[in-house]
C-alpha cells in the first residue's frame, strides 16, 4: 500500500507517542488526549483539531491490527495445547 504524500510528519509524531503507550495484559491501550497535549506542550509540536483526529484514527487502526494479531495469535496457542 502506498503511503500518503505530506503524512510522513503524522507518522514520526504517532511513532514517538506510540513508543509511550501502556498495555493491559499485552493489547495496546488507547493513546489519550491527555498523553497527546503533553508530548505536543513537551516537544513543543504545535498541533492542531485535524492532526489530533489523524494521529487518532492511526492508533485506532494501528489497535485493531493488534488486536487482529493477538487474537490470531491466542487462538493458534490454544490449538497447539489441543494437540498435546
């Protein structure tokens, strides 16, 4: 899939607050708001209401591809404990 012109910025900023998340029992929380304004007051990247809304549809696509992979995941332990 090719990757958007002019989104390499977006990408960069969602890497560093992705790199900071926490996880629950191994699945990615969701980034909040809160964790958005200070990494934007903190490194001092002045965002504004369309990047937040991509920065949070990217971690909600990037959970659900998590999400798809742990489940895949989970599912072919359980499989492989089957057999033994």
């Amino acid at each position: 899939m090719a990757k958007p012109k002019g989104g390499d910025h977006l990408l960069s900023w969602f890497y560093q607050l992705s790199d900071t998340r926490s996880y629950s029992d191994g699945v990615p929380q969701p980034i909040t708001f809160t964790e958005i304004e200070a990494w934007s007051r903190l490194s001092r990247t002045r965002l504004k209401p369309h990047h937040i809304e991509a920065l949070t549809m990217l971690d909600a696509a990037y959970r659900s591809e998590m999400g798809e992979a742990i489940t895949y995941s989970n599912e072919r332990r359980r499989r492989e404990q089957g057999r033994k």
